[in-house]
C-alpha cells in the first residue's frame, strides 16, 4: 500500500500543472471575456456610488431586515421598483497587483490536489490501479473545483452560461490532475 507521504510530488505537480491550464484558459483565450459585461452608463452608476464610499464586501439590494419584512408593503415596493441586485465590491485601486491573487490561487490548488491525494489514497484500494486512481483523483478534483459553483447560479443569479464554462474549466483541471496522479503514483 502507498504511503500518503509519497504523494506529494502527485500533488505538487498537478497544482502546477492545473495553475498554468486556468492561466492559458484566463489569460490567453476569450472563452470568459463575457462573463461579465459592462454595466450601462457605467461611469454615471460608479459615480452615483462612489460618495457612499462602500467598504469591500457583499451586498444585497434592497435588503430586508428580518424574514417578516420579506412580505411587507415597503419591501415588496422597493424590490418591485429595482434595481434588484447582488453586490460584490473590491477594493478600489490598482489591479496590476496579480501576486496576491496569484498566490492564494495556487494555495487553493495545492488544497485540492491534497484533498484529491487523501481521498484518492483511501478509496483506491491496495493495488491501485491507473484507471482506479484516474477515477477517484477525477471525481474528487471536479466535485471540488466545480459543484459549489452551481449553487451561484441556482441562489444569486449568476448567468447559467458563465456557470457552465466554469464547470467545463473544472472538467480539465480535474483530468490534468487525474492523469498526473495516474501517471506519478508509486506502485
């Protein structure tokens, strides 16, 4: 049986591999140009904003303050007169700045290709084989990488279709990292 130790040239090497599939993906193919499009009027509606001086985070709007008021008059009012929205706001600034991003990114892969190992490790059995360890390394990288994303689209209203390239990107990093682990596992 392999240790779990031994594995962490399998989990380095897919973190590698699965951060340098997103950046192509992200940076060198339009696939997710329209995953967010442009606001109309955007410079009116950021300055309109911008004297709220909003802090960083998420926001709901209009925003009940208890379920009761969910069925009052007033809220019914002011959701039935829009805008209705769910609102992400990051710091202001430049963006040019990636490392930061960059580096929680591949820390998060690195979580994963571990979790995929752990559960690769328990579930292949004592004679593991490729095919074994591609479908257990396979399922447990996509489920990771993707099914919380659906709940986006069921709950907040995230387009179907950014939801749908979003689970077509986790498909490939989950396949790079089950080969990898196929590939690299010790017999």
């Amino acid at each position: 049986m392999t240790a779990l130790s031994a594995l962490w040239l399998s989990i380095l090497l897919s973190s590698v591999a699965v951060f340098i599939v997103s950046s192509i993906i992200h940076m060198m193919s339009p696939w997710h140009k329209s995953d967010y499009p442009m606001v109309p009027d955007q410079d009116r509606v950021m300055d309109a904003l911008r004297p709220f001086a909003i802090p960083p985070g998420d926001y709901m709007m209009p925003r009940p303050a208890s379920a009761r008021d969910m069925k009052s008059p007033e809220f019914l009012a002011k959701r039935a007169k829009g805008p209705v929205m769910i609102l992400t706001v990051i710091p202001s600034g430049a963006t040019t700045a990636m490392g930061k991003y960059l580096v929680s990114w591949y820390l998060y892969l690195l979580v994963v290709s571990a979790i995929t190992a752990c559960v690769t490790f328990a579930a292949a059995g004592v004679a593991p084989t490729h095919h074994r360890i591609f479908h257990f390394a396979g399922v447990t990288a996509f489920i990771s990488y993707v099914v919380a994303l659906w709940q986006m689209s069921i709950w907040y209203h995230r387009p179907w279709s950014t939801t749908i390239k979003l689970t077509f990107d986790g498909l490939i990093y989950a396949l790079v990292t089950a080969e990898i682990f196929g590939l690299l596992w010790p017999r």
